[in-house]
C-alpha cells in the first residue's frame, strides 16, 4: 500500500515537472527573439559605421588633391550626418541591451529558482530509490496476488526507472541553461559597457567635426570661388521662390474663400466646406527617426552667400533617401524643381497653412493628391542650393514664414 501511494506521488511530480519544462520553452524562444533583434540593430551600426570610414576618407582626400572648400565641406556634413546616426542607432542599441540585461536576469533568478526545485525532487527520489533497492523481481512476483498485478508492478517500475532518467536529463539541462544565461549576462553586460565608451567617442567626434564645419565655413567666407554675379543668382532664385510661395498662397485663400461664401450661399453641410479649414493641432514630425535640427529658424549667414538673412523653416539632417512625410493631411499643390530648393513639394492644409519639404532627391507624390499625416511624400536628398543631405522644413501661414517648432512639437 505504502508503495502505491509513493508511486502516485511521483507520477504526480512527473506532469508538474512536465509543465514547467513546456513554460520553460516558451522563455528560451523569446530569449532567442531578443538576440535576433538585437543582432539586427549591430548590423546596422556596422553598416553606417562602414559608411561614415568612407566618407571620411574621401574627406582625407580633398583636403589633400582639391581646392574646393564647398566640396570639402558637403563631406564633412555628410560625415556629421551620419556620426549622428551612428549616436542614435547605439543609444538604441544599449537601450536594447538594458533591456535584455533585465530579462536575462529576471530569467537567470527564475531558472535558478526551478533548478532548486528540480534538485529537491531528484533528492527525494534518490531517497526513495535507497530505500527500495532491495526489491526484486522475485519480490515482485511473490507479492503480487496475481499475475495481472505482477505485470502492473513491472510496468510502473519501468515507468519509474523512464521517470528517474528524464528526471536527471532535465536538471542536466536546466543546469546548462543557467550556465548560458549567465554567459550571455556577462558577454551583454561587457558589450553594453564598450557600446557606452563607443557613444563617449562618436559625441566627441561630433563636437570636434562641427568645430571643423565652424571652421571650414569661415574658410568659405574668405576664399569663396562664387562670382558676386553668381551670388546675386542665388538671392534672385531664393527671392523668386519667395514671390512664387506668396502667389500661390494668396490664390488658395481666394479659391478657399470662393468656395466657402458659394457654400453658405448654397447652404450646403457643413462637410462640403471643411476641406478649408485647418484643423490645428500638432503636426507629424517630418523626418521620424531624424530630430536633430542643423540649422533653426533664425537669422543666419546663408550658406551660400554668405549674406546675413532670415532662415525660412529648420534643416533635419538625416542620409540620402530617408523617407520625407507629410506633417498633417491636405492637398499637395506643388511638385517641382526649384533652382533655389531644389526638388520640392508643397502641401495646403487648409485656413492659409502650407507646409514646404525641400531639397528632396526624388518624389513621392504629384499635384493633386491628397495625402494624410504621416504618407511618405518624398526622400532625402541635397539638390538646390544645399551643402549636404537634409530636408528643409517650412510652415507658411497666409504666405509667410514662421517658425515650424510650435505646429511639430505640441
């Protein structure tokens, strides 16, 4: 009898063990998950890491065969464009790395947990088995009061003794997976800690590069190559674009005003006139991923011509093709080149608001459509007058420039 009850409370600790064991599949999953992505994350680092080396030696190399400081300076740009990729991906990075750090832990403390248990379980059976190890098959036979019973009795033994080795085979692995988890902590930890020396050296590059960009420009404005015939192009371009921009602004607060007193003379709903009317609120941030402003609303000395002048929106640096987004929904009524601008798109939101997303490399819309917050529209490019990949991001309200922080950032 008492062999009985013994023999129900293993096969009872068996299925529990069993359970456990499925739960603890599921975390080896998730654990191999987080690896996969953070694995994906270094890739990246790698790629723009390889491409900041290259521009970095082509920047070697004007400085040492051209005269042109322009050029001399779009490679440096590039390359501060892309040291601020390479600060953004590693600070993700290491926020990967926190995080699983903290599961890795959690996960070591709950494995160690179990392991305990386990081997509790397999002491109590080492017990059990000390204390029957003098039962024979002989002992079997002649205590069984049939030869049904024996049969019965050989099997569980053999069910037993199954029990008894996969008992072992999962402490066994429990223990091994403790060990990973703890090799894996260890290897996160020194990698979090060489990511965080890396972000210390790409900030230091960064300062001493816009240093090098703070000299370069005053360079440029002592030995520029621009004939004052060609600077006056360019401030004619930029004045032409202005002129065009308040055109077309004053001819869609007609068209809006057109439409709105024919819909109150119709007395139509309220719907039919709503595509005139801004609906304010915060606009979509422009460039995601990219929030590192270069150049503000402010008055500037002008790139170019070094004339000091008001800067018409703010200039987001990010790598060519980047995806460019509308900021909130309306109608897109400008798609072109612009010598000044380079390619560049207009949409109208309605109520005197006009975005303008500037020096694109290619479109995404044409005129005419309609786009919601947050459609692709364009990609990042450097055409016009530009000194490196970036998008120029305008707010126009009633046909003038004001500054784009307030409708982006709430």
């Amino acid at each position: 009898m008492e062999r009985r009850k013994t023999l129900a409370s293993i096969i009872a600790v068996l299925l529990a063990l069993s359970l456990v064991f499925s739960l603890l599949t599921g975390v080896l999953s998730a654990y191999a998950s987080d690896k996969s992505k953070l694995e994906s994350l270094k890739a990246q680092l790698a790629t723009v890491s390889g491409e900041r080396q290259e521009i970095a030696s082509q920047l070697d190399e004007l400085n040492a065969k051209m005269d042109s400081l322009l050029a001399q300076k779009a490679a440096l740009e590039q390359e501060i464009n892309l040291t601020y990729e390479q600060i953004e991906l590693t600070e993700e990075i290491i926020a990967s790395l926190d995080a699983s750090i903290e599961k890795t832990t959690a996960e070591l403390e709950a494995a160690e947990e179990e392991e305990a248990k386990q081997y509790e379980v397999f002491k109590t059976r080492l017990r059990a088995m000390y204390e029957n190890d003098t039962l024979t098959t002989l002992d079997l036979i002649l205590s069984a009061s049939s030869l049904t019973e024996y049969f019965s009795r050989m099997e569980a033994a053999s069910s037993i003794a199954s029990y008894d080795k996969e008992l072992m085979q999962k402490l066994a692995d429990t223990r091994a997976y403790i060990e990973e988890l703890k090799a894996s902590l260890e290897q996160d930890r020194e990698e979090n800690e060489q990511q965080k020396e890396d972000l210390v050296d790409y900030k230091r590059d960064l300062v001493n590069q816009n240093v090098e960009l703070d000299f370069l420009i005053e360079d440029l404005k002592e030995q520029t190559d621009f004939k004052q015939a060609e600077l006056d192009e360019v401030e004619a371009q930029e004045a032409a674009f202005d002129k065009e921009i308040a055109e077309l602004a004053e001819k869609i607060r007609k068209e809006e005003a057109a439409a709105a007193a024919a819909a109150a003379a119709a007395n139509s709903s309220s719907s039919s006139s709503s595509a005139s009317k801004y609906t304010g609120g915060t606009m979509t941030w422009p460039l995601p991923g990219y929030y590192t402003i270069l150049s503000d609303f402010v008055m500037r000395d002008h790139p170019i011509t070094g004339k000091y002048s008001q800067h018409t929106g703010i200039d987001l640096p990010a790598p060519k093709n980047t995806k460019i987004v509308a900021a909130a929904s309306g109608t897109v009524v400008t798609v072109g080149y612009n010598t000044a601008y380079g390619n560049r798109v207009i949409i109208n939101h309605g109520g005197g608001v006009q975005t303008l997303y500037a020096h694109m490399t290619s479109f995404a819309v044409s005129e005419g459509d309609t786009v919601s917050a947050g459609d692709v529209i364009g990609y990042v490019g450097s055409t016009g007058y530009s000194t490196g990949n970036h998008l120029h991001f305008s707010v126009l309200v009633n046909g003038s420039y004001v500054d784009p922080k307030p409708y982006v950032q709430g």
